[in-house]
DNA sequence: ACCTGAACACCGTTCAAGT
DNA sequence: ACCTGAACACCGTTCAAGT
C-alpha cells in the first residue's frame, strides 16, 4: 500500500511551521520562502499553514523570534563593556548560520515580545552598568545593525514606538515592568526632545562622528589590522 | 474624440522609465512599485518595459543610480574629515527624500559603476588625505551604511568581488584606472589576508570595539545629548 | 525600432466546505 | 479543531506578432 515517502508529516503547531521555515530560509535562501513551498514541504496544502499563522509576515516575525531567543547571555559577573560585546558576538554567530536573517530583521515592521526583550537586554547591561540612558539610547543607535548580529532600522526608533504604544496606562504599567530599560530610555528621551524634533538627525551625526573622531585616533597613533606577509 | 486625460505618454526611455518609478516609489512605496503598475503610470504596456530595462531587479538598480548620481561633491579644499563627513551628509539627505532607498540598496547584488564611483570618491578622500587603504578600509566598514545615508551590507566587502572581478589583465587596467582607490584597498587587503580568512569577523570585531570603546570614554568624560528641559 | 496580446508559471490570501 | 478545494487578484517574464 502507498504509505509514500512523503516528508515527515507530523502534526502541525506554530513552532514546527516555524522551526520548517528556518530550516527552508537556510537552504535555500528566503527568496525561496513561498507559503506555498513551506506547506509542500510540510507535506500540506498552503491554507493549512494560516491555522497557525496569521499571515507571511507572521511567520517571518516567528522565524527571528525563534533565532532571537537562542542568543546566549553574558557571564553576569562580566562588566557592561563586556556583556555588550559577548550579546554582539552570539548574535554575529546566529546571522552566520542564519544568512538570510539580516534582510528578514530588515523588513521587519512590528516589536515581537522577543525583540523588545532582546533590546531591553542590551538596555540593561549599560544601564546597571552605571551608563546613563541618554548614553545607552546613542551607543544603541550606534551599535545598529551589531545588535542584531547586522541590520539598522528595524531598531531605528527604540523610544518612539514604545512611547507611541504606552499612550493607555495599562499598556505603560506592563512595558514598564517587562521592558524597563526599554522605557527608561525612551522616558529620558521625552524629556530632553518632548517634540522628538531633529532627533533622528541628531543621533546620524553622533554616530558619524563618533566614527570619525575615533578612526583619526587611529589613523594619527599609525594603526595597522595586522602586518603584512612576507 | 477620445484624447484621454491619460498619463503624458511621452516617448519611453531608460532615463524616462527610471524617473516615474522613482516618482512612484516616493509616493506609494518600493512595495507598490511593480512592472505592471509602473507600466500603467507610464500608459504603456506592462512588456514595453523591457525594452528599456533588463528586468526588475535592472530598474531599481538604475533607480539607485540616479539617486547616487545626485549625491553632492564635498568642497575640494577640505580635509578628509570635513570631506567624509559632507559625502555622509548628502547621502544621508537622499534618504529622507526617498525612504525606500535603504531598502532598495540592502537588496542590491551587483555594484554598478556609479555605486562605485561613490565608493571610490569616498575612498579617495581618505586615501588623499593620508589616511592608509588598510585603515581606510576598515574606517569604511564602520561607516557602513551611512555612506549611503543608510545599509550595511551591499557594500559589505568592498575588496572581495573587486578582485574576483580583475580576474583577467584588461578588466584590472580598466578597473585600476577607473576606480583606483577601491583597487588599492583590495590589493592591501589581499596582501595582508591572502586568503580573506577571517577578515570579515576581523572587520566586526574591529567595528564593535571602535564604538564601545569610544562610548566607554564619552561616558567617563559624563556625555550628554543635550540638557534636559526645565 | 518600439510596442502589444496572449500566455506561463508563479504569488498571498479568502471563503465555503469537508472530516 | 484542523485541513482541503476552488477561486480571486495579483506577480515577473517569454514569445510571437503587430506597426
């Protein structure tokens, strides 16, 4: 009787769509990431796939959230310099293994629960550091793509959606508690800009020159990457 | 008569169909922007397209071409500080006016020649300035995607497809004659990393280190945005 | 030389129906 | 509760044909 050598088909749930997906992305890039690839791959028919996911976007969403969660967290004796560095590090390794998921961040429009806890994270390792959130909210912008292992702006505002989103009290009371770090940034960041006018060009240009300044230390102290082979 | 109040319908060119998709693109989005609404703008039929323009991805990256084309030249007597610092500006300003161009370069695959005449006027105005190719190099890397007013990745390895490319003697002459900065920094790099092991993780840590060492000292010296508000 | 019409092989997603 | 079938409104692109 047939019983074909068809792919596993397990029962479905988010999670498995998910982990299928990534696997999918990383084999074949996420250009080939269709709907209608993964069900086949699922062994399924495509509609069976917005049972447990909303939409492409969605999953997308799931499928960095999924990466997201695995990036490892620092040595809580280490200090904020080091933390920052370490959280860098394992993101770098998940966009090595992962290639496709610095353009997929970068298309990324909403905050999943995981990446606004992911930036609190960062947050967190400046903040209890002892660097203020003024500080952190630049060093942040700065960092970019870094944070993520790559990619800029899907971090671009850390403060204005998070300050958009807390307009109801309740929604305020739980991203405070949740993501505190998170809201004491965008909290500093009101008070010094309440029209958040020009900010946007202000952290451009703190970051150019903050690159600039320090690639002139480096170019006056006669820096070299390393030596050059015989 | 008919004599429709439809679109100009002027004569299609490559120039022509460049400009009304970057028009499009401004109003609606790069998302919005497809082959058949284009074409529709345009009056014309969807196929007329092609005769002016390979395919899809060979119109955004001419959409990107006449943007960087309009990127303003830094003032010849400047340093190359003054000079980088301009270049990023002015990128930085075609940006705002286009907001999907961030998007577009990030999904760019080939450098086309006006991407690397920027690139290689950016380089000469360090290399110029006295500032090495190694350093240079590396200095660009951070700036990443600022040079573009944005993205990081398109631009990720300035050496690498530069010396795959001058595989044979003529397109070295051409290269090295056309773009001669961006040649120097691929030989230098190649001299020091023959085998371009390890650079790329070489040229991330070097990154991550410049900025968090450079915001370890403005948050010694006590930085501040700027004050807050009374 | 430039544009058109019809067609192909794809997309994401909705809705009503099956089990 | 979970999956399916048929359909809708899109894509980019090829090819042969028109003017």
């Amino acid at each position: 009787m047939p019983q074909q050598d068809t792919p596993p088909r397990r029962r479905l749930s988010r999670a498995l769509v998910a982990r299928e997906a990534i696997t999918l992305a990383d084999q074949d890039g996420l250009g080939a990431l269709s709907m209608r690839s993964l069900a086949t791959r699922l062994g399924v028919v495509p509609m069976a796939l917005y049972k447990h996911v909303a939409d492409k976007s969605d999953l997308i969403d799931r499928m960095v959230d999924v990466i997201v969660e695995s990036y490892s967290e620092p040595k809580h004796s280490a200090g904020w310099r080091q933390k920052v560095r370490a959280r860098a590090l394992s993101a770098r390794e998940a966009i090595l293994a992962h290639p496709w998921l610095g353009q997929a961040i970068d298309t990324r429009t909403k905050r999943s629960e995981t990446v606004l806890a992911h930036m609190n994270a960062v947050a967190g390792d400046f903040i209890e550091g002892g660097v203020s959130p003024d500080l952190t909210h630049y060093a942040m912008h700065t960092l970019g793509n870094r944070i993520w292992g790559y990619s800029p702006e899907a971090f671009a505002d850390v403060d204005a959606p998070t300050a958009a989103d807390a307009h109801t009290p309740e929604i305020y009371a739980y991203m405070s508690n949740r993501f505190p770090y998170v809201v004491a940034i965008a909290m500093d960041a009101a008070s010094r800009s309440p029209s958040h006018s020009c900010e946007q060009q202000s952290e451009f240009e703190f970051t150019l020159d903050l690159i600039l300044e320090a690639v002139e230390r480096l170019h006056l102290a006669n820096w070299v990457s390393r030596p050059i082979e015989a």
